[in-house]
C-alpha cells in the first residue's frame, strides 16, 4: 500500500510514528474530448480574450475576484508565506464520543499504520481506544493545509476521517416543518421503515451506473451492440395514504425475501406543492436503466489517485 504521509500520532507526551495510505479511491471514468473528424485528443489552450495572445505558463499569475472584472493579485512569495508549516504530527485535541459527530462533517478516509519501532505503543492507543469507547479529534497539517481530524478504531487499526470546519458547512433553510402528518400517516411510515429495515450488508449494494458505462465501453471497443430495456413510468397516481398501503402490503412480501422493491413497482404520488396553483404531481419513478445479456465485466477505468504529500 502506497504511504502518502509519514509522521507521528501526539497525545499528552506519548508519540506514535505511524504511515498514512488512502483508504478509499474514486471509479469515475475519465473521459477527453476528441476532435470528432479525426477523433484525435484536443489541447486546451489558454488564452488572453483581452490582448488575444496564446498565454505560456511563466505569464501566469494568481488573482482573487474581490468583485466583479476586479482582482487583486497574489504572487508565490505572498502565498509561500501565509502556508502552514508541515507538521508531521497528527496532535491529538480530545477523546468524544462517535454519536456526537454528524457524518456531514467528514471528508476523506486515510489508513493509520504504524512503524516498526511503534507496533506496542499503536497496539495500545487502539485497545484503550477500543475500550474507552471514544475517538480522538485532532489536528494534522497535510499540503500545507490544516485538517480537523477523527481517528477511531476499525479493523484492529486505525483509520482517521480528515473534517470540515463547522465554518465550511451549510445550513439548510427549513421550509418545511410546518407541514404536520396525521398520526395514521406516521404508524404506517414506521411500519414501512421497519419492513425495509435490515442488517447493513456492503457487499449487496452496488454502482449499477459504474457497471452499465463499463458494458457501454466495452461494446463500443469490440464493436457490439449496446442494448437497454425501456425505462418503466412506474406506477398509476394515488394519495399519499394508498401509497403507504400499497408499499407496506409489498414489502411485507419482499422482506421475507430479502430483496428490494423493483423499480417498476415504485409508485407515483401527489404532492401538495405550496406554489400558488394548488397540487403538482410528481413523478416517483426511480428506476433505471438495465443491461441485458450482459456479463459482469472485468474492465475498470482509470484508478484517480491523490497527489503524493511533499516528504518532510
């Protein structure tokens, strides 16, 4: 596994040295744009629309729109000086309980290996972890920028969630809260929730997308043809009191089963919409296309790895 970053984990005067890997990576498909007469790959010029000059990159230079057509510019020497430091220690602020962080908060998963000379001091800081029941908060500069940090416990290691700030989030505007359901509509919601609820299994779900622009590719590289069944338009329009109804009555069958509702038997429903023309429909079709004929296929797209962190 590739190591990203090497440090120390900092608690009290207790130093741990560990190494950092990606704990996930992106499947996006990257795509360029071609020239469709001779499909050869375009380059993308940068040009001054003012002095209509082709622009090299020694011309460059960095500027912030503080208004409209308005900018103030920042050489390197500016910005150099405002970087923080590369810190190689992951300081840990405090020890909180899990619960008490919303996941709206976290950003990138990094695996937390130790060194050699540290395997019983890591061991240590796991199992009391473990046992505490807590997760650690922390600081940890990475590119020259300052992270909020979680580390916990997972798989007898240590991973570590970098944060957004409470000042990087959004707030939703609530609009909608003044709409009250009748106590009927909310036992038979819990009774759809329930008949939906089951053990959190990873491997049952997957990217239906990732696997059908895999097949498309595929098709298109051996000169096949791509086929799609038609897209279902769901179910007839009912209220939102049938609806439940209808879906309790299905999953009751689709819970012994084990299996997900199929998209064609999602149902259309009537929303009140507080537009000034009384109710829009909307369309609660969520399916998708389907492969047919298909096999699963082997071909994956190019892996999007993150940029190796400057070695102190």
């Amino acid at each position: 596994m590739h190591t990203l970053w090497k440090g120390s984990i900092s608690f009290g005067l207790v130093n741990v040295p560990v190494k950092m890997h990606a704990a996930t990576e992106a499947r996006d498909f990257k795509f360029n744009y071609l020239h469709k007469e001779c499909k050869n790959r375009i380059r993308q010029i940068k040009k001054c629309p003012v002095c209509d000059l082709e622009v090299g990159s020694d011309d460059l230079v960095k500027g912030f729109e503080y208004e409209k057509d308005r900018y103030v510019v920042l050489d390197e020497e500016e910005l150099t000086s405002l970087e923080q430091p590369m810190s190689r220690s992951i300081d840990i602020l405090d020890f909180i309980n899990l619960p008490e962080i919303d996941p709206i908060y976290y950003q990138k998963s990094y695996y937390l290996s130790p060194e050699e000379t540290a395997l019983k001091a890591y061991r240590l800081l796991c199992q009391s972890m473990e046992e505490s029941g807590k997760v650690a908060l922390a600081r940890v500069t990475m590119r020259s920028k300052q992270h909020l940090a979680c580390l916990r416990v997972f798989e007898n290691g240590l991973v570590m969630e970098t944060m957004y700030y409470p000042q990087e989030i959004r707030h939703m505007d609530v609009v909608w809260d003044r709409v009250v359901p009748t106590e009927a509509e909310l036992t038979m919601a819990r009774q759809l929730i329930e008949n939906l609820a089951r053990p959190f299994d990873p491997d049952k779900y997957h990217d239906e997308l990732h696997e059908q622009m895999v097949s498309l590719i595929e098709s298109k590289v051996t000169g096949e043809t791509y086929q799609v069944e038609t897209p279902s338009k769901g179910g007839k329009v009912v209220d939102l009191m049938e609806a439940l109804k209808a879906s309790i009555a299905l999953t009751e069958n689709e819970k012994s089963q084990s299996q997900p509702i199929k998209p064609n038997e999602t149902i259309n429903l009537i929303n009140p919409v507080n537009d000034g023309d009384g109710l829009e429909e909307r369309d609660a079709d969520n399916s998708q296309d389907k492969i047919i004929n298909k096999p699963k296929s082997t071909l994956t797209p190019r892996k999007r790895t993150s940029r190796r962190a400057k070695e102190a």
